[in-house]
C-alpha cells in the first residue's frame, strides 16, 4: 500500500480575471523508504505540491490519501494534527528560532505533543546525536555555520519520528561543500528507512534521490528511476 496516493489533485488560483492552474489533474503514488525529487523551474508547481503534500495547503479537487487517510477534505486543526503526528518539515531559510539553543529547537515540537520535559530533553538529544551535532547542543543559531543550523532543522524535523521528511530546498542558501555534507546526511537517513520528499530547482540535488518527478506548468511531464532511467510515468499531454 503507498504512503501517499494523489488521484487527480489539482490546484487553481482566480488572479483577476485569470485562472492558474499551479497543479493541473496530479496523479502520484510514493511508497514508505522512497527518496523522490520533485524538480522544476519557477512556476512549475513544485511549491504548490510541497504545501499540498505538507498539510499546509489543500487542493481545489482530487484526493489525496496519507496513510490510507483520505486528508485533502480535513479542517485545519485536523490538518495540523496530521503535520505534527506524519511531517517533518526542513526550510531552505532554516526557520529557527534565534535566542532558542539547538537543544531547544529541537525540542519544539514535542512540546505540541504533550510530552514532559525531561523525555523532550532526551529525544531531541538523539536526534542531535543523529546529525552529528551533540556538541553544539547548547549554541544559538547566530553561534553555528549555515550547515549546523540545516543540521539542526533536520534534527527539528526527525524529533517526532514523522513519516515523512518534507524539505523545501534545503541547500539553497549553503555552499558547495556544505551541500555536499547535508545531502550526505539525507542519503545516509533514507538508507536508516526514511521517506524523503525534496522540492528542488537543481538537477545535482535532485541526482541524489532515487526517483526524480519533474514538474512544469502544473503537470508531470516526467516520472523516472535515478538508477537506471527507467521511466515510470508521462503525463505529457
């Protein structure tokens, strides 16, 4: 069974006296342990689907199911019920909190969960742990280089054991070199069992996952294996 099954989801915005069509009749399954890019260039939908699969948005038709949970037709509070419980999400910008210490960065979103302090203290040290970071526990953002604050935002984000890891371009404002460090990292989380979701603009990103999902003017037109080209899908018109 997939983890996620979208069956003609499409998503339209009114501009004026204009319809966009930003995802036009999408039709996607991502099985558990996938390690998929959605790739395009500005304009494409690959934003638009990020927000849709993330819970953070809805599609204007079509159904998408997480977890065999029929999610496109839930509230808000449900929607963010889902975000905490199966997404964990990682930010190009990073989105840390600036006077909070790492520690309690990755703390955060265990606090929405209920849980005591003392285990939050302890599962957000083993996420930290995960991502090399244990000794910078205790820094502020302003304190860590571009590549320690993603660290932290992947640790943030592998606190809640999500189903998924959501991540928005998330070597866009790093080096060559640090890029290369944290696509290392992803590589090694889906090799532990992780689905990875990645929305990208770059070809050498999206190289690193095993299936590639290019996205222009809404549509897939492109739905292949990085391992050996296969094409799975085309749904050119």
């Amino acid at each position: 069974m997939s983890l996620i099954s979208l069956n003609n989801i499409s998503k339209y915005y009114e501009m004026g006296n204009q319809t966009v069509k930003a995802l036009d009749d999408i039709n996607l399954n991502i099985n558990r342990n996938e390690y998929i890019a959605f790739i395009g260039s500005s304009g494409s939908g690959k934003s638009t689907m990020m927000n849709i699969l993330g819970c953070l948005d809805k599609p204007t038709s079509g159904e998408y199911l997480l977890n065999n949970k029929q999610v496109s037709l839930l509230g808000q509070d449900e929607l963010s019920e889902i975000r905490n419980k199966e997404i964990g999400f990682i930010f190009q910008s990073f989105n840390l909190l600036p006077r909070a210490s790492a520690l309690h960065n990755v703390m955060l979103p265990l606090v929405y969960k209920g849980i005591r302090l003392v285990e939050r203290k302890r599962l957000a040290q083993e996420a930290l742990n995960k991502v090399n970071l244990s000794d910078r526990s205790s820094h502020i953002p302003s304190e860590l280089s571009g590549g320690q604050r993603q660290r932290v935002a992947i640790a943030r984000a592998l606190v809640s054991n999500p189903s998924i890891l959501l991540a928005d371009e998330p070597t866009g404002n790093l080096d060559t070199q640090t890029t290369k460090d944290i696509m290392a990292l992803f590589d090694q989380l889906h090799n532990e069992g992780q689905t990875i979701i990645m929305v990208t603009h770059e070809d050498e990103i999206a190289k690193h996952c095993h299936r590639v999902v290019r996205l222009s003017d809404g549509k897939v037109i492109e739905d292949y294996l990085n391992k050996d080209s296969t094409k799975i899908n085309s749904q050119k018109e």
